[in-house]
DNA sequence: TTGAAAGCGATACCAG
DNA sequence: CTGGTATCGCTTTCAA
C-alpha cells in the first residue's frame, strides 16, 4: 500500500502539498497538482482513513444499535440510515443489542473506541443513563432515552386513537387490546391512545400483554379468544402480534373481518402478503430512520440542535382484516 | 479522552508497559500492574482503536456486502454474520449495493481505506474480477465470484431437484419453472437441476423468468397462467417469486393446493405466515452466514485455507401449497 | 521486568 | 505557493 509519502517522494513535493491537495485545503500550484495527480494514478495510492481519523479524531462512521436485524421493522429501518448515510459520505456499523443492556453497553463501548462519529440508537435503557457518559453525538430512534437527546419517533398516541376509532367505527362493540412489553413507552403510548379513542366513545375494553412475537401471540390469543368469544374487534400494538391473532382467530374459525376485525401497528412487508391482509398503523419506517440519520449528522457536523426531537405521524393502511361499514 | 500517556503518568510507568499490559504481551510486574489497573479506572481510560489500528495495519471490522437488508433472505444472514462477528470480537460495517456495480466498488475501496480486516461478499458481479485487486481476505457469499476466492452456497441443484421431485411425486403434470435474473449463478443452478429432475422422469416443462419480487412475480404469473391453465405445478426459484405465484393464483381462483401446486426456494419467514403456507427448498441462512463469518475470520488470523469452499444444503419444508398424494 | 524511542500515515501550524 | 515538522495514540523492538 502506497502511502502519503510514498506519492510526495514520486511526485517531488513534500507531504504537506499532498495533503493539501487531497483535501482541497490551501494552495497546491498547478505543476505540483498535476505531478501529485500522476503519482497518485501510478501508485495506485488510497488514502488511509485510519490515519486521518487518528490525526483529526474524526471519522466517518456512524454506529447504529438495534435490537434485531431479522425482526421486520429493522430492516427498512437500518437500509434508511445506510441510504442517508451513504448520501452524506458516512458508512454504518450494524449492532444487534437482542434487547440486552449489556450487549449494548459492550457495543456503545466499543463504538467509543472506534471514534465513530455518532450513534443511533434503539435503546432497550430507557431509564438508566449510561450514555451520559458517551460524549458523542446519539439519536434515540423509535425509543425515547433521554430529555437531553434528540430523538425521533412515530406519533404513537395518535395512531392508536386512529386504529381504535376506526375499529369502532366499523361496528366493532367488544374490543381487545393486545399490548406489547410493559417496559416499552412506546406500547404504553399506544395503549394510551387506545385508552382515549374508548373513552370519548363510552365504550369498555379489555388489554392483554403479549411479546412482539407472532408465534407466542397466537398461542395467547387463541386460549384468549377461545375464553372471550365476544370480543369482535382487535387492536394489536404491533402487526406481529395482529398476524398472531389473525392465526388463531383462524384455527378457532372466526372469519375475519366478519366475526372479528383486527387492526395491527407497524407497517410491515408481512402484513400485505397474509391473507387475508392486514388493516395497519403503518410507521413510516423508512422516513424514521432517514430523519434519525440527518439528525445526527447534523449534529456531528457541528450544528447544535438543542435537543430537538421530531415526531412522525403514522398513517392508517386499510386492507381485508376490517369492513367498512359505517356502524349503520 | 484520557490517552495511554495519561494512564502510564499517573501509574508511574512508561507507556510500553501499559500497552504491555493491555495487550497482555510481555512482562509485567505485579506493582506495575496493580497501579496501571487503578489508573485506567480513575481516568475512565478506554484505549484508542484507530491509534492501535494504524500502528498494527490490523482491526476488527468486518465488512458485510449485501444487494439490500430489505429483502427477506439477508436480515438473518445479516445477523448470523454479525453474531459470528461478535463472538469472536469483530464488527461488522453494512453495506447495501443495490446489484449495482458502481456502488459494490466504491463500498469495495471504501472498506480497504478503513483497513477493515475483511469482506463478506455477495456479489453482483460475478464475471468481473475487481476484487483482483483487493488484497484483503474475502468470502463470496450465496454467489460464487472467482475460483480463487473462499465461497459459501447452498446446494441449488440439488434443492431444485428436491423441489422438482416432489412436485411430480405429489401428482403435478404440468410444470412450469419460475427463473430468476439470468445473470444470477444460483438461479441458473436452480434450473438445471429442476431439468434434471424432470429429465429422470421423462416430463417436459416451461420455463419463464421474473425478478425475485413478489408484487412483479404476481404481475406476470397472473398472465401466463390465464393463458395456460394446464399448468398445475410451479417450482419458484424464490420464495418471493413464489408468494407472488400464489397471489396469482389466488386472483385467478385457482385452488391451492388442489388445482395447482407450488414450490418455492429460500425458506425465509414470510412463506410461512402466508396462506395457505408455502411449501419450499428452505436455505441453511444463519449457518450459511456463521460459515462464512467463520471461514473469514480463519483466512484474517493467518490460517491460509486455499480456495476452500464450502457447499451447504437445503432441505425441503412441507407445508401447505403442495398435497402429498404419493401420485395416486 | 521495564523504558526510550522509532514508527504507523495522515493533518496542520509555521516559516520561508 | 511550498516544505519542515510536531502531533494524534498506540505498538514494538532493543537495551538496560
């Protein structure tokens, strides 16, 4: 590998003018651009970012935490920073923290000693504030984690009142909320939203917690449904465990939407290609992690934004897992 | 940030002991180390990988070159890479090149600059060979791309004939197979071995090609099946291109599995959360990745596998887009 | 068992 | 415009 002086030797300049060539940062003469140029071409010479980083304690990496890649949401998610960040000249390390403080610990560590740039992340510590030590610029996604750190989510209040009203507004009477993790604000927002959207209408309901796992989900729904048959209306904190409902309704042979209607959240692939397809909050995943990208450079390219935190209006999908039908 | 200096001041001791001690690489006396541990805690001290990266030429990135983390099949490839990674302390960089030629190369030269210790490649470029000129270990992925270079796929030929077979044994007459891109190696495997298959059993088929996208697949499977009704059996190089038969079908009130059976190529998630869940050639992906990962991570640390290359095979899931029917 | 000092490959300040 | 050189933080001989 051809280095800096390598190219000034062959070129008959000193490093300095090299270097200054490279960045387009003072004058370089015209004899010394070209003959820098030819060096550059015959030794094939790459710089090293590795040696820049090191002199300019910068990089031009960005970590971003998630808690798992094959979960559905992640991906879109993670493609979005890649995209942004590749327009911007940035490039990403992918970490999957499975929803363990310590995994994430390790990797916000470890990013630390990479000099990364700046990090985005899902965080799992949504009380503890183990990042106050990190001193590099951080994005929470999806996730808040901290007043002090900007942060962008989806409206999730507000697309829970829309999935609930619009159940409600679809003749469903005896509605069930399955909720997500307890420890999630954002399902607890959800169920916030839920809560609302019942009580503006005087209607009661039921909640049950269920991972984001559509395979556990089905198992509790059907011992759930199976005990509750009234219940005709569903509103899942997540399309993973609507599509867990939506299979157990099956095996219990309730036709959907005419015995029971489902509404999930997220937006995911999977909830268009099962059948039948379904009604949704859809995240606008891909805008969530294009504007946690731009955030975060913005902040490591210097501009504060005090923290600024920006909040994503979902939108509600209507597919085949509910009928529309004006409660009469 | 406190530095290796500031550690080997406050210790007492020079800097050379330090690394000695963090590195666990030479002696070092008892005292020595007892002082340098305290040290490290009370500065808060996290050594530097980019200083240590650059005087070693070494690190512990990994880069993972993929066509898109949005399509099915790399999410858990992804991740089983990333775990791999993380087992053996390595991290892995992200990269997303759209089976584009022009961005596979910069990523390509973008990683080298960073002395990222390997790549992880599944290419689109399969004829070229710009990686020639790479000189850092590499893994070509699901796609071969030079004798020379380390390789891990699955057994196509073999799964296609597993499919094929089955298919005929269930009953189906009429065969038509669903290509991928012609440029795509793997898809061209896949084909001869359905070939094969139908050879041994003296059937005659067509063949017809889409992109590894459903809602395309649909769009052209809707077609040709309207104008070929006869067709009672599709072998789908993909599970995408298979989902999107089914959709088809669907649309065309074709029972499944009754009128016409199906038979997809890749086992990711989505195939079985369809309905009716589809039938296919399931690929080993996390331990497609681990091996991989690993065989990477062997040629990094110095051991020489010359040009191995390792082949892993599929296995055939039954589910519920094919009728067993042992051909009456 | 320890330390001094020479790199690693760039950047950037300061003279010229 | 150009070049010398200190510096970034760590590793690694080589002597002591």
């Amino acid at each position: 590998m051809a280095t800096i002086s390598d190219v000034a030797k062959l070129a008959k300049v000193s490093v300095a003018t090299v270097s200054r060539f490279l960045n387009d940062s003072g004058y370089v003469g015209t004899k010394s651009r070209e003959s820098i140029e030819n060096a550059i071409k015959e030794l094939n010479y790459v710089p090293s970012e590795v040696a820049r980083s090191l002199s300019t304690k910068q990089s031009d990496i960005i970590g971003l935490i998630i808690p798992d890649i094959k979960n559905p949401f992640f991906p879109e998610l993670a493609r979005a920073v890649e995209d942004t960040a590749f327009e911007y000249g940035y490039t990403v390390i992918l970490c999957n923290s499975d929803e363990n403080a310590m995994k994430e610990k390790h990797y916000l560590e470890k990013l630390t000693k990479k000099y990364v740039a700046g990090i985005i992340l899902t965080s799992i510590i949504e009380q503890e504030n183990h990042w106050q030590n990190v001193k590099l610029p951080i994005v929470a996604l999806d996730r808040p984690i901290d007043s002090k750190v900007a942060t962008v989510t989806t409206n999730n209040q507000k697309g829970a009142e829309l999935a609930t009203s619009y159940l409600l507004e679809c003749g469903a009477k005896n509605l069930l909320c399955i909720s997500g993790p307890k420890n999630m604000t954002s399902s607890q927002t959800r169920i916030e939203g839920f809560k609302a959207a019942l009580h503006r209408n005087g209607v009661d309901a039921h909640i049950i917690e269920s991972p984001y796992d559509f395979e556990i989900a089905e198992k509790i729904l059907y011992d759930y449904l199976k005990a509750n048959p009234s219940i005709d209306g569903i509103f899942a904190c997540s399309d993973a465990s609507a599509i867990g409902a939506l299979k157990a309704a099956h095996r219990l042979k309730l036709r959907i939407p005419e015995d029971i209607q489902i509404v999930g959240f997220d937006g995911i692939q999977v909830g268009n290609v099962v059948t039948p397809s379904l009604t949704t909050v859809a995240q606008n995943i891909y805008l969530l992690g294009q504007t946690a990208a731009e955030l975060l450079i913005k902040q490591i390219e210097g501009q504060k934004l005090a923290q600024e935190s920006i909040c994503i209006d979902p939108e509600l999908i209507i597919r085949e897992t509910t009928r529309k039908e004006r409660s009469e």
